[in-house]
C-alpha cells in the first residue's frame, strides 16, 4: 500500500528551468520504468503547452528519472484501459498522439537524453524531439507487437523520422537494437559511455544557447514546413523573403558584430 501512495503522491513529469532559460523535463515513474499511463501523458501535453508560450525560454531537455529512459506503456494501465468504455480507451489514444505531437511540434529545440531502455512510445518521444543523444548501452524496441498491440500513435513520425524500411522492420518484429543501430537509421543522432551523455548534452545545449533565438525558432518552423511543402510557388516565394528579410533583422546585426568582435552575443544568458 505504501508503494500505491507514492505512486498517486509523486508527479510523473517533473519540470525544472534554470536562470538560462533550459526547461529540464524528467519523466518520473522509476518504479515501472518510466513507463506511460493517463497521468503522464496528461502531464506531458500540460507542460509543453505550458512552456510553449513561456518568455525567455531557449530548450528544453528531457530525461527518463532511474535507470531507464522509458518503457513504453504501462501494461497495468493498459489492461485496466482494455476493460474501460470504448469512449475512454479512444480518448487515451486521442492523447497519446496529442502529446507525441505537441512535443513534435514545440516552437523551441528539444534534445532528448536516453539511458538504458527506451522501449514503445519512448521511441516516438524519442524521434518527436530535435536532437536525440543515447549513452552507449542504450537498448530500444518498437515492442508493442510483443503484445499484441500495434504503436499506430508514433508510426507516422517514425515513417518520417527513420524511414518506412526502418520502421516497418523493428515496428513489425518487435525486435531489440542497441544505440549503433539507433545512430544508423537516424533515431538519435550519436551516442556516447553513459557518463559522458550529460556533458555531451550539454555541449548541446550551450551551442543553442550562442545561437539566435528568433532565427533558432524560424529554422525550426521552416524544417517542420519544408518536409511536405515543395519549393515552389509561395513556400518559394516566402523562403527568399525570409533569407532577405532576416539579414536586416537587429538579431542578425548582433549576431554578425559579436562573431566580428569575437565575444558572445547579447541573447547569450548573462551572469
């Protein structure tokens, strides 16, 4: 029973932002391997909505608390959500892409920091973030078929992120890769010894920091845009008009005087 208290008592996401402007996201259910339930998901789409609209803010980074970054769905949950009205199990699912979407789509770089197992929808958290960084021993699996279940939230990210091929192989057999593999298909972009994956992040995190924050934003929203949108008519159109626009912004005047000056630029945090 004291276990069950520390469950319903502890939040599953923790949120923490430093004088830098850095959100830390931890995803904080070690008992169960991080895994997702209502709470977590429900937390996760609170919080990037939350910092979504938050002055000041640069990145966000998020971690799995424990041993593991995380371990899909909780299969408790899901078997009490299997006995659940159709309208409450179709409302879980509604979310679930909600919240893989909404950190997709989060205005700001996020870099994700993956430890030990990253199984399920800690894939799709996983490739929903900008920058993924994996210690050495990392272990991921698409394993819902394992159970019977299909990862329909993430499958179209994942198509997007790491290609049909990829997906179709590790989301059909459930099979488990280790972070070579990971770094192959595009799933994370590098991985180091587990004890060097903080300062690795941090390298990361200090190269946004020197970086514009107005420019940082629009790159991002014109990556997302130019994955569907052929580079033609008015994208076209829109993408010259930003380039040229952008080097008349007061960021890019700052940013080419500190890069002449060889000191950091003024958006660098102060202090």
């Amino acid at each position: 029973m004291a276990r069950n208290r520390q469950e319903v008592s502890s939040p599953p996401l923790l949120c923490t932002i430093d004088r830098r402007g850095v959100a830390a996201l931890t995803l904080n259910r070690p008992e169960v391997h991080n895994a997702y339930d209502d709470r977590l998901i429900d937390a996760l789409i609170a919080e990037c909505d939350r910092l979504a609209g938050m002055p000041g803010l640069r990145c966000v980074v998020i971690r799995g608390a424990g041993p593991h970054f995380q371990a899909g769905a909780d299969l408790k949950f899901l078997a009490r959500l299997r006995r659940a009205p159709d309208a409450a199990n179709h409302e879980f699912s509604r979310r679930t892409v909600a919240a893989i979407r909404g950190l997709q789509e989060f205005p700001l770089p996020t870099l994700a920091l993956v430890q030990g197992g990253c199984f399920g929808g800690g894939v799709g958290i996983v490739a929903a973030c900008d920058i993924a960084l994996a210690a050495a021993d990392a272990v991921f699996a698409l394993s819902e078929v394992r159970w019977g279940i299909t990862p329909a939230p993430i499958l179209p990210l994942l198509v997007d992120r790491i290609g049909a091929r990829h997906t179709g192989r590790y989301a059909l057999t459930g099979e488990r890769f280790d972070a070579i593999e990971a770094r192959r298909i595009g799933l994370v972009h590098n991985f180091y010894p587990s004890r060097e994956l903080e300062a690795a992040g941090a390298r990361i995190v200090e190269a946004i920091l020197l970086a514009g924050p107005e420019a940082v934003a629009v790159t991002k929203r014109l990556v997302a845009e130019a994955v569907d949108t052929p580079l033609e008519g008015a994208f076209r159109d829109r993408i010259v008009a930003e380039a040229a626009e952008r080097r008349r912004s007061a960021e890019a005047q700052e940013g080419l005087l500190s890069f002449a000056e060889r000191r950091r630029p003024k958006w660098y945090p102060q202090g």
